[in-house]
C-alpha cells in the first residue's frame, strides 16, 4: 500500500471573489532563486471545490510547481506588466509585483493531466495560504485592458497546432482597433510590447 499525499489544507481567503476565469500573473520560484512571472487563468471553485488552474507545455510556471508546490497568484490592473507575464520570460527578486493590487499565496495539487492538439497539459488545485491586499481602487472598466489581454491570448496561440494562424492575426487586427480607438498610453504602449514579443 502507497501512501496518498496529503491534500493542502487552505488557511486563507482569497482577497478577491473569483467568478468565471480570472486572469493572473502568476510568480512561481526558479531553480536561480529568481521568481518567474506568467499569465494564469484561475477557475472559480465554489463551497466544495477549491479554484483551479491548467499549465498548457513545458513552462517554467508548470516546473517551478512540481518543484517548489506553490505560488503566488496576483491580481494586476496595469497592461505592460501582464504582457511580459503573457508572452516573455519575466523574472524579479521578490514574489509580489510592483503592480499587484492583491495576491494569494498559494499551495497547488496536480489533479488532472492530459493531451490537447499535441500539448500537454496539467491541471492544479490552488489552496490559499495567505494573502495581502496591496492597495484599492475605485472600479473602472477599460475597453482598451480588456483588448489588450484578448491581444495576449491570441498572440500566445500563434505557431501553436489547433490554432488558426489567420483567424489568430485578424483577431489580434480587431483588437489593435479597440487599443486604438479607446486604449490608454499605457495600453497602447502594451499593444507595441505584444508585437516585440510575437511575430505578429
């Protein structure tokens, strides 16, 4: 008989209510000591299920996991810090970004794994260890965040097998159009970081 592992028990909240798919940075240790930081999209959970997330390759984030058990899960509201998260190797010396409104520390369990399209994934259970709230804001709503976190999605998926490459660039044109039209300096200059970051 094999022993089981022990499922993490939670002994925090989350500082956030999560419905749907949130997105995240994430910020998980590296064998350098150095806290690599990537988009994560976190699945609500609900009274009898904790949230969860799917690392999609070989990445860092998906390592760092298996190596270490747990992260940081953080809530940012400013475009340049998501798009090197999303689409380029992002390391800082401490867990929490500069630009994180909120974050959970959290410990992750591998629950699911599989192949889609020829990629592996692996899904993780978040239990909450603590959490801090950095700051609050008044709720805004920004056509032009909301473009640019859609222009990361597609742009991650380009040269990726069951994606469309062409569907993926008229997608990210749309997007580019809403940047442009109801964006802030911020995200435009977002927008321009996708593009060093892609070949789009």
């Amino acid at each position: 008989m094999t022993d089981e592992p022990a499922t993490p028990a939670s002994t925090a909240d989350w500082p956030v209510d999560l419905t749907g798919v949130t997105e995240t940075v994430v910020t998980t240790r590296g064998p350098n000591d150095r806290w690599n930081a990537a988009a994560l999209g976190v699945f609500a959970g609900d009274d009898n299920n904790p949230a969860t997330a799917t690392t999609w390759g070989n990445t860092r984030t998906r390592r760092n996991f298996h190596r270490e058990g747990e992260g940081y899960i953080q809530f940012v509201d400013d475009p340049l810090t998501f798009v090197d998260a999303a689409l380029s190797i992002s390391e800082y010396e401490e867990p929490v970004l500069e630009h994180a409104a909120a974050w959970t520390r959290v410990a992750v369990e591998l629950v699911d794994s599989g192949i889609e399209d020829g990629t592996e994934w692996e899904q993780w259970q978040l239990h909450p260890l603590e959490a801090g709230v950095e700051r609050e804001t008044v709720p805004t709503i920004s056509r032009g965040f909301g473009a640019v976190i859609e222009a990361t999605v597609a742009a991650s998926r380009l040269g990726v097998a069951g994606y469309d490459d062409t569907e993926l660039r008229d997608r990210l044109e749309f997007f580019e159009s809403v940047i442009d039209r109801a964006g802030s300096p911020r995200e435009r200059a977002a927008l321009e970081r996708v593009r060093e970051h892609t070949e789009w």
